[in-house]
C-alpha cells in the first residue's frame, strides 16, 4: 500500500517594527552583538513592558489578507522554559486568545492545481536571542539582540501533502508578508523560518506520530529536509519500528538530519497569562481603517500582470510572486519598453544567477535599471543576444552602465549591410566544396547546412555582425548560386 505524508507549517516572520514588541531597542540587523537588548528585554527586575502598537497593525495586515477572523480581545501569556539565550526564562505570546484566527492561504502548484491551505491562527509573540557556536573553542556565545524582536507565528493546518505544496505555501506566505511590507523577508537573515511537522499514515487512516523539524531558513532546504524526513519514516515504520515524537534539526549544507529533542506539549510550558500586559481590545473603525489601507496583494498583482503586461499566467506568477521581483519587473520594463524581452531577461539569465550564488534579487549586483540599459540596447540592434550574456556578464562584476562597457570592450554589432554583404562574398568565394554540396542537397537538407557559412562570417566579423542580417544576405546569395 502507498503511504501518505501529512505536513503542517509553523512560520515565524519577524516584523519590521523599529523597535522591539515590548522595549524601545533597536531592530536592526547587523549590530555587534548585544548592543540592542535592554533590561526591559531581559526582563530585569523592575522593568514592564509596554506593547508595540505597530506590531498589532502589521498582524492584523496579515490576518485581513487571508481572510482571517481578527480578535477583538487578544491576551499575552508567558510560556516557561529554560534556554541560554531566552534569559527571562519564558516567552511572552499568545495561545488561548490569539489575535489573529482562521483564514486561509491559496496556492497553485506547477501542473496547474489549485488548493486552499487552512491557517489555523496566527499570533504576536516576542523572539528569542540567538546561540552562537563558532569560533568559541569549544563554547558557545550568546548573542541577545534579537531578543525581543517582534513575530507573527502563522500555523497552519494538516493540509499539505508533499514538499512542492509545502514550498508553494511557503513561498506564498513570503508574497503576502513582502508585499505587505510586514516581514522584509530576509530567510538568510532570519527574518523568516520555517518549522515543518511531518508525519505519514495508509491513506485513510489516523493522523501518525508527528516530528517537527526546526528553523528552516530556505525554499531549497525544506523541500530536502521533508524528503529525508519521510523517507525515515517509512523506513523505521516498515522494518517495525516507531516513529517518536521529536523535535529534529536539518543541516542544508550537510543534508543530514538529526534529533535535538523529546517534543514538549502545551502543558510542558506552563502558559498562563502575563500579569504585566493587559489584553488589548480592538474596536471595528480601528481594524477597517487598517483595511482600507493594504496594498496590493499578490493575487490582485498576478491578475494585473496579466492583464497590463499581457503575461501568461505562470509568467505573471513567477514575476508577481516575489514583492521585491514584481518591483523589479516594472522598473525594467518602465525603462526598456520591452516586456517579453525584459520577463525573459529576468526569469531566464538573472535569476539563475541570484538561484547559483543564494542571493536575493534585493540585492542582485545588477539593478533594474542597468538590466532595461542592456535590454534596450538589445531591442535597438546595437549588441546581439551572444553579446548580452556578456555584457551581463561585466555588469553582475561591478564593471558599469550596459553603454559602458559596449564602449569599452568594443561590442557594438556590425549592422552595416555592405560590410556583411562584403563578408559574405568572401566566405562564399573561399568555400567551393561546401557550395557544391549545398548546390547537390536536397532543398529539406540546405537549412542545416548554413551553419558553416554563418559561423565563418562570424568569426571573419570577430562575432558582431548582425545575425539577422547575416541569415538574410547569405540566404540571398546562395539561392543565387542554385
């Protein structure tokens, strides 16, 4: 019989407030370590905390964009647990009163398919610091900066069945919290990771025993770690074993996976409401004018794309998905005034780069505006598509403007039809037997046989005649010869 995985999603976006849920600490990313925790974060005596109204806005901007029930109550409770870098000894967060409740998040997969994930809840809660092991001999350092740092925990339900779902939802919550403007989205900073409870059961049967493998930072990562992990399964369940309720670690760069510990239930962390925060009541003026306010979702963003573009639906998909590609896209395209060219341009060349060294296209070494130079550049006959990759090439190392470095390395294409049709002459002069054989062929054969004549004018043109052209003049003059 086959086996079923069923996996669940716990994703943690850290908000991108100025300061802290509860301090006046700074947020930014980069300090030196524990230069932003004040005693407020860690819970010095005497200290209370003071809740971060603009965290409550971005949750509820999560809750309204799927569709989710907005608590008008929602309270703060303290979960209790020892670890090295949660120095007060407990968490503040919600659990019974949540503020933000069901909803739902569509996805569409590669082939087509379409399917609506549940959201369970979504909470405030505050972030712990970090435990740094490098470079400490042995011990490990804790860094306490991020203690604090707002998040909005999304949990979903049991609804997703594989690791191309997992990864379609994932990516679809980076869209919505990006295009928000909630989350910067930053996974290798952390600003997002993903917790993954899997487990497999006969279709048909009970929910199996479940693992949760923690802090996943990447796309790539969670689709790796979630075949691992059900391969293990069924493993350990076919040769008679057990499958434990754990909380497990996956290492990306090794692949490998390990247990970190027994997984604690509810009741483990003692949760009881915290008596420094009062719960916060919401009224229904407050929660519209928040919604009257968002802007544009990635579902209204990939119908626009389609329609103001002429894009085709997975074009419009890939494009729109990402809120920082989209802003990207219509930057390029304002400028190069060639749409299908730029699209390709961007899911083709560019983002195989970013793909090949793990970066983002927020920070791609080539702007939207050096990819639209090189593009019009393209579209006006100035440098071929051979001579593109290389010009995309100099500006990806910082080597300037597309304008430049055409300059500079002497690119520009030979569109000059008497130079080419001089080149052409002199191929064809020095190329008797291939003219024999193409004059004998079979008319069907004759297209195949043009590659020599065109790859001698190019290289006689040290590649830049125009392509075009040399397929037109060369054509021309051999029916001639027939």
């Amino acid at each position: 019989m086959e086996w079923e995985t069923v996996i669940g999603l716990e994703v943690h976006a850290q908000l991108a407030t100025k300061s802290k849920i509860f301090s006046g600490s700074s947020t930014a990313f980069g300090a030196e370590p524990n230069t932003q925790a004040s005693g407020l974060d860690l819970a010095m005596p005497g200290t209370l905390p003071v809740p971060n109204e603009q965290a409550y806005r971005y949750a509820i901007m999560f809750g309204l964009a799927i569709d989710a029930e907005i608590a008008k109550t929602s309270v703060f409770e303290r979960k209790n647990y020892f670890y090295p870098d949660l120095p007060k000894a407990y968490q503040t967060t919600q659990l019974e009163r949540p503020i933000v409740g069901a909803g739902h998040v569509d996805i569409e997969l590669a082939n087509g398919t379409k399917k609506s994930i549940r959201i369970h809840h979504a909470h405030l809660e505050e972030d712990a610091g970090k435990s740094l092991h490098e470079d400490f001999h042995g011990m490990s350092g804790i860094d306490l900066n991020r203690a604090g740092t707002p998040l909005v925990e999304i949990v979903s339900e049991p609804d997703i069945r594989n690791a191309e779902e997992a990864v379609a939802f994932a990516k679809k919550l980076h869209s919505i919290v990006t295009s928000l403007g909630i989350c910067d989205g930053e996974m290798s900073q952390g600003s997002m990771r993903f917790d993954v409870n899997i487990s497999v059961r006969r279709p048909g049967e009970a929910f199996g025993t479940r693992t949760e493998t923690k802090n996943l930072n990447s796309f790539r990562f969670m689709e790796d770690c979630i075949a691992l992990e059900v391969e293990r399964q069924i493993d350990l369940i076919e040769d008679g074993g057990k499958v434990i309720q754990e909380t497990r670690l996956y290492n990306g760069e090794t692949k490998q996976a390990r247990s970190m510990r027994s997984k604690e239930e509810a009741n483990d962390y003692r949760y009881f409401p915290c008596p420094d925060l009062l719960p916060v009541v919401l009224d229904d003026d407050y929660i519209e004018s928040i919604r009257q306010n968002l802007p544009e979702l990635p579902d209204a963003r990939h119908d626009r794309f389609m329609e103001q573009y002429g894009l085709s639906s997975y074009d419009a998909n890939i494009l729109s998905g990402d809120a920082n590609m989209a802003q990207y896209f219509e930057t390029a395209t304002k400028v190069s005034g060639d749409t299908k060219l730029t699209a390709n341009w961007i899911m083709g060349e560019l983002s195989a780069r970013l793909n090949a060294e793990d970066q983002s296209i927020k920070h791609s070494p080539v702007n939207a505006e050096q990819l639209a130079g090189m593009i019009t550049r393209l579209v006006d006959g100035t440098i071929s598509s051979k001579m593109a990759k290389q010009v995309f090439e100099a500006m990806w190392n910082g080597e300037g403007a597309a304008d430049e470095i055409i300059e500079a390395k002497g690119l520009k294409q030979v569109s000059d039809s008497g130079a080419i049709e001089a080149m052409v002459d002199e191929v064809i002069a020095n190329s008797d037997k291939q003219i024999d054989n193409y004059r004998n062929a079979d008319e069907s054969k004759r297209p195949k046989m043009l590659g020599y004549f065109v790859g001698q004018i190019m290289k006689a043109s040290k590649g830049q005649a125009n392509p075009q052209q040399v397929n037109e003049i060369l054509l021309k003059k051999l029916n001639e010869l027939i």
